[in-house]
C-alpha cells in the first residue's frame, strides 16, 4: 500500500512539474500559459467527438501500456512494441481482406487473435533469444522494429494482391464484417472514430490484473522478475517465464496494433516510421507506475495531452510541439523518481522537526508554568 501511495505521489508530483515547465516555456516565448493549457482542455472536453478522440488515442496505449509492464515484471524492457503492434495491424488487415465475405461473429474474433498472435511472436523472439543465449532485449526489439516496419511496408506493397489495395501505398478499407466501429458510439461522439477496442482495452486491464495477480503463472513471472536465481531454486523455469512473459507483452502490442487497424484507420498503408503508440504506450506504464489502474489514468492524461495539444496553435497560438515538451518532462519526472523521493523526505524531516520543535516550545513552557507555580506555593 504504502509502494503504490509513493508510486502515485511521484506520478503527480510528475504532471505537475511537467506543467509548470511547459507553463514557464510559454511565459519564456510571449505566450499566455493560462489561455494555452485552457485552450488545451477545451480541445479535448469541448464537444463529444472531441472527447471520442481522446478514447481512441486512449485505446492501444492501454494495451501496450500493459505490454510494458508485464514485461518489466519479467525483468525485461520491452521497446519492441512499437513494431509487435505493426505485425498485428499489417497482419488483421490483409486477413480481414483476404476473406471479405466472412460473417463478422467469425472475422472480428479471428482477426483480433491473428493480430495478437503475430505479437505474440514478435516478442517472442526476442525473449527466446535472451533467454537461450543472454542476447539483450533492448537492442534485439530495437532491431525488430526496423524489421518489422520494413517488411511490413514490403507485404503491402509487393506482397498484397491488388484486388485489397487502393493504391501501391495503401489498402482498401475493411468491410464491415471486419470493422471494430460502431454506430451507436459514432453517433454518440459526433462522427468520432471511436470503437469498440475501447471496451476491449479496459477489459485487458481486468484480464492482465487478475492473470498477474491471481494466477500461478503472474506469480512465476514476478518471481523470476524479483529473483531469477531463488526463482530457480524453487523449481520455476526462468528461461519459460522469460519467453512467456515477452510474448504476453508482444501479444498485448499486437492486440493494440489490430485494433488500430480495424477500429480507428480501417486499413493499412505505407508507414514512415514505427507507430507512435509503442512509445507513447511506455510512457504510459512508466507514469502509471506499474499500477494498473495508474496506467488506466495515465492514458487518459496523454491522451488528454495529444488531443487537446491539436487545438492550442489555433485558440491560443500556442505551438503543438509544446504538449511534446510537457510530455517529455512528466516521463522525466518519472524516470527521476529519486529526486521527487528526496524531496519528500526533506519535506517529511522538515515537518517532523517543526513539530519536534513545537513539542519542545510546548514542554519548556509546561516547565516554567510548574516552575512558577511551585514558587507562589512557597
């Protein structure tokens, strides 16, 4: 209890120093830091497809938010997500495509398991390698991002037939056996491009919580996390674990990367670089703390952050490289954690030395008060 009340402390302690540096940033360029972050709020709250942007921009950094942190239980850094969620999306898409007459009760489930299974196996790999040769994670899934986004780009356009694509650099969009859309929730948010992979993710938050924390497997995996050794000892295979965690992880990416595909964008097309929400999903899990409803919230206040950040240049004037700055500073504050711990401890000597302080005051008069009525009694 008391890890998750610092881990909370620090992520708000976090926002806030984020905020006041990009409130200082703007005061520094001639810009009003009131009207920018008013601004700001009323992009993301001012209508309700506004508000559909913010739950879509939430949606796959959800689950690769999750991603992360089973992997860091693991003991693992998994910066391969931005391109397990690209095998998923390139992989539901020429699926969904491919069998256009399929009933959807068989396509959208079928999809969404392809699209995490190429994940799945995304990471996989490189969790088999570290733990078969001791091959570092990090630069492994810094590689399969390359990898993956090339050969994505080179299914789509050499491999795809031409019957599902618009255009050399872009697919058809899917039908509607295969949309994730809904038009209740389009009505709702005003033409938004919501789905229901919003109802997905936060139903993965459930399942993650519970596999983690309820099952014998989370429970193998946070061991093998704490202590690969002791792990061991006690009859757990930390090289399984090692495999079974990252491509959990992978999974999680890719089910992230499908849902972008069938639910927000509908298609596929030529990708200049890996998908932002692999990163934006770490910094997530890193605000979130390695809670799970800390992730639940930071996905709103980056989501928040993004969408709200596309209105300022227009209401305020304010630039939109700004969100990106105060967004950097919050993931700073994180990542300095020991900095906001050492100021708390300072602020907790400091109250506890005032009130030692007052307890001596309090004392010393209670004794010159006896003192004095010891006096008079003589």
């Amino acid at each position: 209890m008391t890890t998750q009340k610092n881990s909370l402390s620090i992520a708000l302690f976090s926002v806030l120093f984020g905020l006041i540096i990009g409130a200082v940033i703007m005061l520094v360029f001639g810009y009003n830091p009131i009207a920018g972050y008013m601004a700001l709020l009323g992009s993301a709250f001012g209508s309700m497809q506004d508000v559909g942007g913010v739950l879509t921009q939430m949606t796959p950094l959800i689950l690769t938010a999750l991603g992360f942190t089973v992997a860091q239980t693991a003991g693992f850094f998994n910066i391969g997500l931005s391109g397990q969620a690209l095998a998923g999306w390139v992989g539901a898409i020429w699926y969904s495509l491919s069998f256009p007459n399929m009933p959807a009760y068989l396509m959208i489930p079928s999809a969404l398991i392809i699209g995490a299974g190429l994940g799945a196996l995304a990471g996989a790999i490189p969790g088999w390698l570290r733990a078969q040769f001791g091959a570092s994670e990090v630069i492994v899934t810094i590689m399969m991002n390359y990898i993956l986004l090339f050969l994505g780009n080179n299914i789509l356009q050499n491999t795809m037939s031409k019957g599902i694509k618009e255009s050399a650099e872009t697919t058809k969009q899917v039908g509607a056996n295969a949309s994730l859309q809904m038009k209740w929730l389009t009505d709702l948010t005003q033409g938004s491009s919501i789905s229901a992979g919003i109802f997905i993710s936060l139903m993965m938050i459930v399942v993650v919580w519970f596999i983690m924390t309820k099952t014998t497997l989370g429970f193998e995996i946070r061991a093998v996390g704490l202590n690969p050794d002791a792990a061991k000892y006690a009859g757990m295979s930390a090289k399984r674990n090692a495999v079974v965690a990252m491509a959990i992880s992978g999974g999680l990416a890719g089910l992230a990367g499908t849902i972008e595909g069938l639910g927000n964008y509908l298609n596929f097309f030529t990708q200049n670089g890996s998908p932002s929400i692999g990163f934006d999903g770490m910094a997530v899990a890193l605000l979130g703390g390695g809670s799970y409803l800390g992730i639940l919230g930071a996905a709103v206040i980056l989501s928040v952050l993004k969408i709200g950040g596309l209105g300022m240049p227009m209401s305020s004037g304010v630039p939109f490289e700004l969100v990106d700055i105060v967004t950097a500073s919050i993931i700073f504050f994180v990542g300095a954690s020991y900095l906001i711990k050492l100021m708390q401890a300072r602020i907790k000597a400091m109250d506890e030395k005032a009130a030692q302080t007052t307890k001596a005051k309090k004392q010393v008069a209670i004794g010159s008060a006896n003192d004095s009525n010891q006096k008079d009694g003589e």
